[in-house]
C-alpha cells in the first residue's frame, strides 16, 4: 500500500499496487493516478499538485517535466501539463459536492489538440482514458465559454498588472499606485484594462474572459508593484507569465515593468532581459506615456468648453452624477455618494466638486458648509488636497477657510483648557512645588487673558510656602534626632535576639522533626522537611539518603546520571519500513529534567502527517495532528506499563511570538509538539535538526529536506509553525494541510525503578 495525496483537496489516498483510478475518501471526487512505483515520484507529484492546487501553474509545470525527463510514458505527467497550461483549478460544486474544473488560463486551442493531451491519451489505460475524455470535454466546453464572451469585449491598449489586496483583504499601494497611473493614461487617450475600475460591474460573474480578452489584445502591459513577492503574487505572475508567453509565441507586443520603494535586483528574474522603470524618479510618467505613444497609436479627443469648464467630447455630462452624490450626502448614504463621484472621476479626472463629494462622504458630512464644525483639521486627507488643487478661486478659498476656522477654534479651546487647569491648580495649592506647577502652566499661555499675572503671584506664594515649609523642617529634624538614638539601641537589641531564633532556636526544632521522620521510615516526608531547611547542618546529605531509601541506591544513581542532552530507548515504533521484524525502539533526547521526571523529544522524524486535514481555521487545541498523537501514536508505540510513566501535562497555548496569531486554549495532553518558545529555549545546534525513519519517508518525507511541525500557529490560523530542514524556526508557517511535514513527538516521563 503506498501514500499519496489527493490532487483535488490534498487528503491522503491509501493506493493499493498497481491502481490507476482511486476515490478520495475527503471530497469524494474519482479521479486518475500517477506510476507510485517509485517513492522519489510521489514526492515529485505530491510536490507538484500542492503548487498546482494553490494555482501556481509555472512551477507545477516545471516539476511535471522533470517526471516526463525520467519516463515519458507517463500518462498522468502528461495530462497534469494540460492542467497547468489551461490553469485548471478544481472547486467543489455546491450542489453535488463533487470537485470540478474552472479554467483560470484560457487558450484560443482546443484542449483536443493539446498534444500532452494526446499523449496521455496514448499511455493511458482504459479506466484512465475514459476519465481524461471525460474531463477533457468539460474544460472544452468551459473554453468555448470564455472565448465567446471575450470575443464581444472591446479591445485594450494597455493591461495594468498588480496585487489589489494583502492577505488581511486590505487594499495595496500598489493598487493606489495603479488606479493614478490609470487616470493618467485614460487622460491621454488609451483604453486601459485596470480590474479595480474595469472589472467593477462583473461582480458575480467569472473573470478569465475578461482577463484573457485584454490579454490577448493590449499592445502593453505594465505590471507595478512594491514588494518582491507582490511581483510573484499567484494572481499577479498568472497575468504576466501569460503575457511573457504571448510575446515569446511572436505576439507584438512590450511588457514594461514598473517599481517603487525597492531593490530593482529583487524583480523577477524572468524580467531581467526587460528595461524596468523606477516610478519614484522625477519624469517617471512622461517617459512612460512617451514611450507608449511611440507603440500603440491613439486619436487624442477633441475638447469643447461647458460654461468655462474643459470636458472631452468623449465624456457625457457629469451633471447628473454629481446632482446623485450630493443627494446621497444629504441622505447620509456615504457609499453611494462615493461610488457616483468616482463616477464622475472617470469621465473627468480633474473635477474638483467630485473629489469635495469624496470628502464629505470619507469624513460623513451632509452638507459642505458643516466641514467647519469638525472636531480636526482635516487638510491632510487625499480628497482635500486635490479637491483644492482642481477648485477654482472662490472654492479653494471657502475650503481654506474651514481649515482656518477649525485651527483657531481648537487653538482657543486648548488656550481655555489649560487657563482653567491652572487656576485649579492655584486654588487648591499649599505647597511650594503646586504653586509652580500652576505657575508654569500660566507661562504657557501667557497671552492669554490674566495669565501673565497670575503666573507672577503664583510665584511669590511657592516662596512663602517654601520658607514655611524650611521653618518647620528644622525644628522636626531636632526631634527626630533624639527618637532615632533611642529607636537605634531598640531596634539593635530585637534584630540579635531574631537572628538567634530563626539560624539556631526554630532551625534546631525543624532538623530534629526531620531526624524523627527519617528514624519512623517516612522518607519522602523526611526529604520534604530536610529541603526546607535549605542548607542547615547536613540536611543536604540527609536528602541523599532519603533518595536512596526511596528508589533504591541503583536507581537513584541512574536517576541522578540522566542529564540534558542524554539519549535512550523508550518505547517502539515502525522505523526501519519492514513490518515483518516488527517495531525499532524509539531514541529519545533529554531536553529538561526536574528532580524524577525529564522532558524528551524523540531523535528521528517518526511520521509524516498533516497538522490538520482540511484548509480551515485551527489551533493545536483542535487539531487532527494532536488527536493522532494522543491516540494511534501513544497506543501504537507504548506498552501498558510505559504508558503509565508518561505524565499528563498542561500544555500551554504559546502565541507565535512574530505574528501574535491567536493558538487557542491550553490542552492537557500525554504526548504534544514542542511550541515556537520551546524549540528556541531547548533546541539548538544539531538537536534541531532531524532525519527522518525509512518508514517516514515512504510516508512523504524527503530525506534531505527534513521539515517538522511545531504546534504553534502561523502567520495565521491557517498555517501552523515549522522547523526547516536547515533547523531555522519558520514562524510564517505553512498550510495545516501540507503533505511532507515530519513529526518528532514530545513527551514527559517519569524516572523510577520499574523503567531501568
């Protein structure tokens, strides 16, 4: 029987020999296998399949030919290709339940005519050919979908490529960046593919005949970012690589990379060949808008003048839009009045009423002439700001004015603040140092009506307390003086007569108590009341002897050799991959030891297993991994006696210390993880470091890439932390679904004589 993951959800598959057609057990769907006659190829498609499921096709791709490079015979290799070339993503279909393919890269050919389709066809069996046809017809029909609604679609100029959000669903700069470089060119003439504004009233529908139209027909794409991995974003790369390809085929067209705040070495290295531009140099968008021109060929509308105001003959009236946002405003229906002023902002860029509309909607006002009344200035905001840039005279200096009435009235609030405070101050002072206090308040606003003046008499009355205050000083000190001589010869007197009660009266009790206890044979009493005296007389050698008396002198010595860093055998499990000569005794390492009990953590990569078996939010608390660990592994790996020298523990529920993600509850557990904390405080050198058990590794372990689970969240509650095979602590983690991830169990023992 061989393991292997499923290539629709990830679940494990049990494959028996020879099979070439399983149903997965976790999303039910039937589906074709690879040649598992060799263990090195499971992990190259169990590799591969995880890249393809999370959509990065490039590099799936990449790994199914290296497969094809070894046996080009292989029929699942050659339909995985297929998949990636047309970006098959498999969903669960919410009526039957079952996965079925969407298409994310859309061709102009037929999958028929796809000759890795052919040639899994030709290596296939028959049960596997039936499936591939099958599939085949499905993703045909899905294609011809797309290129019926792409054909309708107008064509672009220019495709604008970046990442819109972050993992936390926020919005990027990059997508700032891309809607001003979006304005810009549209000011100039060019039809532009910007999916934030282009792809607006497609909400519901699939986007890939969209994107594969403006693919297909933009003369450029500029593909913007600011962070490394935004480039290689899987969404981002999905657009770019595609675009790569078009032009590779001998489609005229120019990729033009775009970047800001970044190392230009850090860009993909498959732009390398291609001239980058750095948005943040001065002439950055003339030179970009140059160049364009030079490339694709647009008619530059004619403009007419309405009432004073330019407007492109292209553009209709924004009149009635702007009537609807301000009618949104005064109905406190800020995210209409927001949605119908951008709508103005595409036909006009430059109108200074629509970005006054965005204004009041971003600080919920209803009217213009109540921005007086806000609490703050508001000048710093964006709306603000190019609303006074594009106003005319007379609104930019209404706007201003606003501000100007804001800072005064705050001014003279804080000015009457302070004043009030002060003179709260003075009223209830009596000491030197609060009439300075209210002094210096006064200072700080000295123009302020009578502060100057009251500053000054504040001043005059911490003097005068000052030199009341010395008077009385002098005369209590005399007094003081006499007190202290008496108190001194006291206090002498009593401290002598503790030190003999608590080092020789109480001591000389508590050690004969001891003695007795010792004498009577109730030895961990004894031991108990011996450490209590912390050092007296010879109760350090008393406590040996109890030792002794209680584990034997044998058992004791072993005890007391078990150090840090100690291995031993403890417990058996499947190691060696060769069930007939049953199971190898587990190599435990000594991490801690507290008097009779040890922390341990085992040698080896025992198994392989998932943190948890679906993509969902968890924590160790919840977690498949532990219930597996408390249960298969504890029964599985210890006899009935051992089993009751492993200690149950509370296991504690350690934030990831980098990205404070939530880890749930504390667990009382016998066997668990070591934690991100534990690791960094335990482990070091090469006992971070693991190599996984033959049986590990026909279980997906990859024998020099050894990775192994830490029961710490991730980066969130998705992903759970993980020792790299280079022992670094990766605290981002990875998806708790993730195949080839070791586990080295931890666990509490008890040292007594029944185990050695």
């Amino acid at each position: 029987m061989v393991f292997f993951k499923c290539k629709m959800c990830g679940g494990s598959l049990k494959i028996e020999n020879n099979e070439s057609v399983a149903v997965c057990e976790y999303c039910g769907t039937r589906q074709t296998l690879p040649k598992l006659d060799d263990e090195k190829r499971a992990n190259l498609y169990d590799r591969a399949n995880h890249f393809r499921r999370n959509n990065e096709f490039d590099k799936a791709e990449g790994i199914y030919e290296q497969i094809l490079n070894e046996d080009n015979t292989d029929a699942e290799a050659y339909w995985s290709l297929v998949l990636c070339r047309y970006g098959i993503e498999y969903v669960e279909d919410p009526v039957s339940h079952k996965r079925v393919p969407t298409v994310n890269r859309a061709q102009f050919t037929s999958v028929f005519d796809d000759d890795n389709y052919k040639s899994a066809l030709k290596y296939a069996d028959d049960s596997q050919r039936r499936i591939y046809e099958e599939e085949a017809r499905e993703i045909n029909e899905i294609q011809k979908g797309i290129l019926e609604i792409s054909q309708k679609e107008d064509p672009f100029d220019i495709f604008i490529c970046y990442k819109e959000s972050d993992e936390d669903g926020k919005r990027t700069s990059d997508s700032v960046l891309a809607q001003d470089l979006y304005y810009q060119l549209k000011q100039e003439g060019f039809k532009v593919f910007f999916s934030r504004i282009t792809l607006e009233n497609k909400l519901g529908s699939a986007y890939e005949p969209y994107i594969f139209a403006a693919l297909n027909s933009a003369k450029v794409m500029v593909v913007l970012g600011t962070k490394s991995e935004f480039f290689n974003a899987v969404w981002v790369k999905n657009e770019w690589s595609r675009y790569l390809a078009a032009i590779k085929s001998g489609a005229k067209k120019i990729l033009i990379p775009a970047y800001k705040d970044m190392d230009p070495y850090d860009l993909p290295e498959e732009f390398s060949h291609l001239q980058a531009l750095d948005m943040s140099k001065l002439g950055f968008m003339q030179d970009l808008i140059r160049g364009i021109k030079k490339l694709v060929q647009v008619d530059t509308p004619k403009a007419t003048v309405v009432k004073g105001t330019v407007v492109s003959r292209e553009n209709t009236n924004v009149a009635p839009f702007l009537k609807r946002a301000f009618i949104f405003l005064e109905d406190g229906d800020w995210d209409s009045a927001n949605e119908y002023c951008e709508k103005v902002l595409d036909i006009d860029p430059e109108n200074a009423s629509a970005y006054l509309g965005k204004l009041l909607s971003e600080l919920h006002v209803r009217k213009q002439e109540s921005l007086k009344d806000q609490v703050k200035p508001f000048d710093d905001s964006n709306n603000y700001q190019k609303a006074v840039r594009f106003a005319d005279d007379k609104l930019k200096t209404t706007l201003n004015s606003y501000i100007e009435h804001i800072n005064a009235r705050n001014k003279n609030a804080r000015l009457d603040g302070i004043y009030k405070r002060a003179k709260n101050i003075m009223s209830k002072a009596s000491t030197e140092s609060e009439y300075k206090e209210a002094a210096h308040l006064f200072e700080t606003i000295s123009e302020y009506m009578d502060s100057a003046t009251l500053a000054q008499g504040c001043y005059e009355r911490a003097e005068a307390s000052r030199l009341e205050c010395k008077r009385k000083s002098e005369k209590r000190a005399s007094i003081i003086k006499k007190i202290a001589i008496i108190t001194t010869l006291i206090v002498c007197a009593i401290i002598t007569f503790l030190i003999v009660l608590n080092n020789v009266i109480i001591p000389n009790g508590e050690y004969g108590d001891a003695i007795a206890l010792m004498e009577a044979g109730k030895y961990t009493e004894a031991k108990s009341a011996f450490e209590a005296l912390d050092g007296y007389k010879d109760s350090i050698n008393k406590i040996e002897e109890c030792n002794i008396n209680i584990y034997g002198e044998e058992a004791w010595n072993k005890i007391k050799n078990i150090n840090i860093g100690d291995i031993f055998e403890f417990g058996s499990y499947e190691q060696d991959n060769n069930r007939s000569n049953g199971q190898e005794n587990i190599e435990w390492i000594v991490l801690l030891k507290e008097e009779t009990k040890i922390l341990v953590i085992s040698k080896y990569a025992l198994d392989s297993q998932p943190y948890s078996n679906a993509v969902n939010a968890t924590t160790w608390t919840g977690c498949t991994l532990r219930k597996w660990l408390n249960n298969d592994f504890f029964n599985s790996a210890f006899s009935e006696s051992e089993k009751a020298r492993i200690s149950a523990v509370t296991v504690s529920a350690d934030e990831n210390p980098k990205y404070t993600t939530n880890p749930g509850n504390a667990t009382r557990d016998k066997v668990f993880l070591l934690s991100i904390a534990e690791a960094d405080k335990y482990l070091s050198g090469s006992i971070i470091k693991c190599e996984p058990t033959n049986y590990a590794v026909t279980n997906g372990i990859s024998k020099d890439d050894c990775m192994w689970w830490l029961r710490s969240p991730g980066e969130d509650q998705k992903k759970a932390a993980y020792v790299g095979s280079g022992g670094d602590v990766e605290a981002a983690g990875k998806y708790v679904n993730c195949g080839g991830i070791a586990v080295r169990p931890a666990l509490w023992i008890d040292l007594n004589s029944e185990i050695f």
